[in-house]
C-alpha cells in the first residue's frame, strides 16, 4: 500500500474519521453525525471513499422500523386529536349530532365517525335517544393519552421521527393503528424502514493515520477561501489544502432559452421585420369568434364535441359584442349585406355564446379584422386545442402563426409569395408544393405542404382569400388574405427533429442538444 500516495488523495471527510478512531471500532452513519458533527450525507461519502481506498470495512446491516410524523399528525400534536376535541365540544357546548361535530370541529364525517366510535367504546360519549351524542365521562383507556404523547413527541423531534426501539410495548400495539406504509396522508403517522450500516477502519488505517500525523494534516485545513475568511485574517493562520490542477472542472451548465421558445422569438422578429403588427387573444374562445364569425355553419361537422374541448364552468359568455353579433347572424340566415345567400338556417344566438377552448388561430384573425387598418399586415402565434390521435405529426395542443394582409393590392399570387416565405425562409424547406383545400371562410382556399427528409410530405397549413361573408360583416370591403400555418411543423424542419413530441420533451440533455443545433 502506498501510503504517501493515498493521503495526498484524502478528502477532510475521511481524515477526519481516520484520525478519531480505532480500527475496529463500530462506526455508523448516526455516530459520525452525532461525534463528528457531520451533516446528512457526509458520514456515507466518507464511508465510500474510505471503502474505495480499502480502508474501511462492513461489518453488518441492520433493519430498523420509525414512524414518522405527517402533516395530519402535527396537527393533531399543534390543535388536539379528533378525540381531544369531541369531548371538549361535547363537554362545552353540550349534546351534537355527528354531522353538527363534523361541522363545528371542521372535521370529515368518517373521520368523526371513527373517533366517536372508539370514544362509546370506551364509554366516554354515547349516542341519545335524539341521535345526538353525549358526554359521559373522561376516557379510562389509555390509548387516546399514549396517542396524545406519541404525536407531541414527534412533532418535537428535529427528524420528526421515532424509532421503534424506543417505544414501550403499549406504544408499539397504539403506534400499529396510527401509521401506515402507504397512503400516509389520513394518517398522522408512515412506517419507515431503514436500514443501518456498521462499519470499522481496517488495520492498514493506523499506517496511514501515523502518515497524517507525520505530515501534521489533521483534516481541518482550509479548503475555500470565502469573504469572511479574508476579512477576519483566519486565513494567515491556518494551512491550505493541495490541489490536484488535473483533475477535470466541474460542468457549469448555464440557464437560457428553450430551443422551441426561441425558435417562436425567431418568426415573430422575420415577421415584425417584414412590417407585420402582432395580435392576440384570449385561450377560451366562444363559438362565435371561433367560428360563426368564419362563416363557419353551426352544424358544421367541425363542431362536433370530439373537435373542440368544451369548458365545463361557465359554459356560456354573458353577452357577443354588437353590431358584429347582428352582422354574422345575418351573413349566415340570408347573407346580409355580403351580396351571399348565406346558410338559409336560423342562427342560434345562444349556442353562440358557447365556451371553448380555441381550437384555430383563426379565431384571433376574426377578431382583428374590424379593428385592421388598410392597408395592413398583422400576424399572432396562438396556442390551438383539438382533440387529435398523438402521434408524430399531430399534437392535441400546438401551436399556429395565424396572419391576415389586407388591401386592395393584395392577391392570390401575393399569397402564394407568403407560403413561399414561411416554407423556405422560416421551415427550411427546399421542397414545396401547394394543394387545394376547403375552408368554409376563405374562397379559393390553398394548403401549403413541404417534404421533410425522413417524414416526407406533410402539411404545412391551410390558407385563402376571405370570403366576403367573413370581410363584409365585420365592416371591411377590400381583399383579405389569410393563413393558419402549423409552426410546431415548421420547427420539425427548423430544428432537425422528426417528432413534434420532441418539441415538449422532457430530456434535458436532448433539449440542450438542441439548443447547440438551432
């Protein structure tokens, strides 16, 4: 053994072990805590790095039950248990009904019921002939004063823990119907179980115990020079450890941006620098911004429950604002103003009102329009729920860049224009491809597909040219371009992954992996 060799690796931990015992004196974790004033923790590193350096031993295991203390049982220790506090209202107040107590006492009704049962059990309480309980008497039984002591007792401990070797054979049989291994939480007590460790330093350590002691290293030198240290002096006057300059730097991993997040920074700062105005709105969306004001029919399969999440509580906004509610009730009945004949149903006026979760980004789009400036270019990044099968295409929440340019300008191939931009200059695309769609709100109605390298050709979203009956209902009469475009798949492609649910994943290291791509 090359002693010389072995101190210069010794940690404060372990020396100071090796020089406050014998080899062959039974060390635990609970005694290097107690003796050495080592914090949790450190008496197990010590007995590691000791066991690595063949200097310390095992000599045995020993399982030990505690029970410790829950927050129901602190409060039984701070407030008094369901017992203490039914004879005290029973005493004070006279007879109640077990569901007054669990009333008056803020207590659950087995929880009362159960605490009343082992009360008449014991004789103290009973039930009258009204079904209301009476006190009769103080408890002779010991258990409830055992519970009392058991639960103050272990609210007072630091740990908050007893061991069960310390416990009396009365507290143990009273202990066994308070604590509980699991599903602790109606229980003012959970069983532990621990085991304990023994160790012992082997013969070798007295040589290099004398090494120490030859090389005056006693395990208190100074590892860290702090503020305080330099301040007081105390540094003058003691003596430093060595360092080994070798050994590698710790890992300094530093806080920044979700890669997807800032991949969201990124398109609104090209859309921004192109001239665009961001919008936004709200996450629960009626039936009206969401979709009756997109021209959409209110029997439409779309609105089927198994498309849109419904809110539960409330279920309905107070009132839509007017005159829009006027303008897109009639758009749909006859066609209004808007030169259409519409749906030719009677719109209902209350299911409009209904609560959703918004299931398109649209909605924010239908929103803007009576407020737009024309000419103008607006754009929102909007959080859509719909209920979707998982999969690495398609997500039951994700995200939209939802756009509208309005003017009189402004057509089709000034829409294609913008696709292009979003499929090459934001996705990354070098294939594109346009395809006919069907929107209820837009007329013609385009979607935007790009291939990806290993999911091939999927879609990247749908877009149009407003129909008038969505314009002209919210007072606008020029050309209105709009796009819904997917940008959880755009990142796909921005980002190199081939799985939307990387985009929420919970592996850190892939995540920062990520981040050194983008």
């Amino acid at each position: 053994m090359d002693v010389q060799s072995i101190i210069k690796n010794l940690h404060p931990l372990e020396i100071r072990v090796l020089r406050a015992y014998e080899p062959g004196t039974e060390l635990s974790m609970e005694k290097l805590e107690k003796e050495l004033n080592y914090k949790p923790g450190h008496a197990n590193q010590a007995f590691s790095w000791l066991g690595g350096k063949f200097l310390v031993k095992e000599l045995r295991r020993e399982a030990n039950t505690f029970f410790e203390i829950t927050e129901l049982g602190r409060a039984w220790a701070s407030e008094g248990t369901p017992e203490e506090k039914i004879l005290k209202l029973l005493q004070e107040k006279g007879p109640h009904s077990l569901p007054e107590i669990a009333a008056a006492l803020k207590l659950e009704n087995k929880d009362v019921g159960s605490a009343f049962g082992q009360l008449s059990k014991e004789g103290a309480v009973q039930m009258g002939e009204d079904k209301k309980a009476v006190f009769n008497c103080m408890p002779q039984d010991k258990r409830m004063a055992i519970t009392i002591a058991l639960v103050r007792l272990a609210s007072q401990t630091p740990s908050g823990a007893i061991d069960q070797k310390t416990l009396t054979p009365d507290e143990i049989a009273v202990m066994s119907s308070l604590a509980k291994k699991r599903g602790s939480a109606d229980s003012p007590f959970r069983i532990l179980e621990r085991e304990t460790v023994f160790y012992a330093l082997q013969d070798e350590a007295k040589d290099v115990k004398k090494a120490l002691d030859a090389a005056g290293i006693t395990g208190e030198e100074i590892g860290t020079v702090t503020p305080a240290l330099l301040k007081s002096g105390d540094w003058k006057k003691g003596s430093f450890r060595g360092y080994n300059i070798a050994v590698p730097p710790a890992r300094v991993i530093p806080g920044r941006t979700n890669p997807y997040v800032s991949f969201l920074e990124s398109v609104k700062d090209k859309l921004c620098s192109l001239g665009f105005e961001e919008f936004d709105g709200p996450l629960v969306e009626t039936e009206f911004w969401n979709s009756d004001a997109l021209f959409m029919p209110q029997f439409h399969a779309a609105r089927d429950i198994h498309d849109a999440y419904y809110v539960k509580n409330p279920t309905h906004a107070k009132s839509i604002e007017e005159p829009w509610l006027s303008n897109v009730a009639a758009a749909h009945q006859n066609g209004g103003n808007t030169g259409s004949r519409g749906w030719n149903y009677s719109f209902d006026r209350d299911f409009t009102r209904r609560l959703i979760l918004r299931s398109q980004g649209t909605a924010l789009s239908a929103h803007q329009l009576h407020k737009a400036k024309i000419p103008g270019k607006y754009f929102g990044i909007a959080r859509c729920f719909r209920y979707d099968k998982v999969d690495a295409t398609h997500l039951s929440d994700f995200y939209q860049t939802e756009g509208i340019v309005l003017g009189d300008e402004v057509n089709l191939k000034t829409l294609l224009g913008f696709l292009e931009m979003f499929a090459v200059e934001i996705a990354g695309a070098t294939e594109v491809k346009y395809v006919p769609g069907y929107f209820p709100f837009t007329e013609p109605s385009i979607e935007v597909h790009i291939k990806h390298p290993v999911l091939g050709w999927f879609e990247l979203g749908g877009s149009g040219i407003f129909r008038p009956e969505v314009t002209k209902a919210m007072g606008i009469d020029v050309p209105v371009l709009a796009w819904g475009i997917g940008i959880d798949r755009m990142a796909l492609m921005a980002l190199g992954l081939n799985d939307l649910r990387e985009l929420f994943s919970g592996d850190i290291e892939g995540v920062r992996l990520r981040k050194a791509k983008y």
